[in-house]
C-alpha cells in the first residue's frame, strides 16, 4: 500500500492519504466508487472529516483576453468522526453520484483533451489538508456516444474540445460551465459552415444537445453564428437512425438560418425539439432502427480524435493541469 500524500498542514508525524478510484471511465449521472485509504502517523489523531472534491480545468474569456484556471464542481463527505490509531490503516470505500452534466472525457478511450480530477480533504482538529488530484475519466451516455458517432459518420472530424466558465442562456445548465467539441465539417457542409461547435447538458429525463456553426460568408455578406439546440431523450439510444436525426438538425441550421440569431442570443430556443406527446423529447424523427449507424459511425470521431490531436500532447496538458494543482497545494 503505497501513500501518496503526507497531510503536511496537521503536521510532521501526522497521518497519510491516497485515494484510489475504481477503474474504467464512469457515467455522466452515475456512480464514481474507489477508496480512500488512511495511514496513521507518529501518534493517534481524530479524524473529524473527509471529503472529496470534483474539479476541472476551465477557460474563461474576459476583457484582456482569456484565461484558465479550476474550478470545484462538486463536494461530498465521505466519512469522519473517528479515531485514527498510531501507524494504523484503514479503508473507506465510497459511492458518489457524478453530476449529469459532468463533461466527456473520452470517446472509446481516445482522451479529448479534458482535464477532470478528484481531490481529497481530511480535517484534523480542526486543521485541513488536501490530498492529491487524481485524474478522473469520463466516458458519454449512449445517447450522447449515438450523436458523436453520428457526425463521425456524416464525415465531421475532432478538432478540439475545452470546458468555457458561463452559462448558456435559455437552458437547464447547473454548472458553472459547459463543454464544447469542436468539429471539422463534413465535406458536404464545408461551404456553409467553419466549424460546428457541440455542447451535452445532461439530466436525468435525457440531453440537450446545443449546436453553434461558423457559418461561412458570402461574396456580398459577412460570416455569423448559426444556433440552435434539440432535447433527445435516453431511452431513443438504441431507437433512431442517428445519422438521418443528425444530417436533419445540420440541414435546419444551414437551410434555415433566417431563424437564428448571432451570438450573443446563444441558447435561445429557435429550433426546440419535442416528442409525440409534446413534451421535450427527440427532434425530427427521420425513421425507425440504428442499424449500422453506430458500427459504421464507430470509426468517425474516434478516428478524428486521434488524427486530430496526439495522445502525447493531451497527456502533457492534463499533467500540467494536475502539477500546478500540487503545487498550489504545496504552496
């Protein structure tokens, strides 16, 4: 058993911590379970508190340009009130719930580019310590794969994805921030549009899937932003023809970009979708069975991830992401 973390703030000869996460990626919604495993030090401590925190790496944009900084997500106590024995060890296993809108770190294990971590906080009388970060891996709902394996397979490629500080207006969003992935147009859309930018925001009754386009210029016009967003439920997973519902949203805001507004209107609702009983559900339902949508779609964005970032260079971002993390600590 190998402690990664001396609690320096309670003190030389204090207690030690590591927290183990159980491995795989976990779920938008579901559980995140692991360990927290307790070393005690030189002499016997009350443990009065231990918790975790979720945090992330996120962009914001402001008057002098942007900057990145983390940004807690979530907290919970996992356990405390107990006394902790000169040298002894002790286990705490847990369970969490992940926020729904817990971004996507991974797509069939191809990193994004996004940086999450779980830090862990012990108290002592009364003095706190904070443990390591420790990477946390994310993968998507199948109704979130279903849409990215749909523009895999329409021909979009992976440029990029980040976490934006904000909030978008005229949805359900509870975190301080959102995702976006970025998205190379397919060939039969590269003239209308630079990019496509997509945004997952997750609940427990399905996903609201949001879509801002570069939109190309004309000779006689300048270039804008096309937006709209559709709610899709979870149980329409394994239900639709995923690349048909998708190729309908693309066609809406290319065809039909009358009806958006720039920017600055970013989450209005132009384009809402709804199911047949008139509550929020799937957009346009183009036909029956997935079919081999997935399969084929399977090769996309995944191949686009990898094409369109290295692994090497994700790696470096995200263990910088978690060394200045330790150092502030050590700080």
């Amino acid at each position: 058993m190998v402690f990664k973390r001396l609690l320096g703030a309670i003190g030389v000869g204090g207690p030690s911590v590591d927290t183990v996460l159980d491995g795989g990626a976990a779920l938008p919604g579901g559980a995140l379970t692991g360990r927290v495993l307790l070393r005690g030090g030189g002499s016997a401590v009350d443990i009065e508190h231990i918790g975790l925190e979720l945090i992330a790496r996120v962009e914001a944009e402001h008057a002098e340009g942007e900057s990145e900084g983390s940004v807690v997500f979530e907290r919970f106590t996992v356990g405390g009130g107990f006394r902790l024995g000169e040298e002894e060890e002790r286990e705490l296993p847990f369970s969490v719930p992940l926020p729904w809108e817990t971004p996507v770190t991974e797509l069939h294990g191809q990193p994004l580019g996004i940086a999450l971590g779980v830090r862990t906080e012990v108290a002592v009388a009364g003095a706190r310590d904070k443990g390591d970060l420790d990477p946390l891996a994310v993968r998507p709902l199948p109704v979130q794969e279903a849409v990215l394996e749909a523009f895999g397979g329409l021909g979009f490629g992976f440029r990029s994805a980040d976490l934006e500080y904000g909030h978008i207006g005229g949805t359900g969003q509870r975190l301080p921030f959102y995702q976006e992935i970025e998205l190379t147009p397919a060939p039969r859309y590269a003239h209308a549009m630079n990019e496509l930018e997509l945004t997952f925001l997750a609940a427990p009754a399905g996903v609201e899937v949001v879509l801002e386009a570069d939109k190309r210029g004309g000779p006689f016009s300048a270039g804008h932003d096309a937006l709209t967003r559709f709610t899709v439920r979870h149980e329409d997973a394994p239900a639709l023809d995923w690349q048909a519902e998708v190729d309908g949203w693309i066609r809406r805001m290319t065809e039909h970009h009358d009806a958006y507004g720039s920017h600055a209107a970013y989450g209005h609702d132009s384009h809402a979708a709804y199911g047949h009983d008139g509550a929020p559900g799937t957009g346009h339902h183009s036909g029956p069975g997935l079919g081999t949508a997935v399969a084929a779609g399977a090769a996309g964005l995944a191949v686009g991830v990898a094409g369109g970032m290295v692994a090497a260079e994700v790696v470096d971002e995200i263990g910088d992401f978690f060394e200045g993390e330790e150092d502030e600590d050590e700080a």
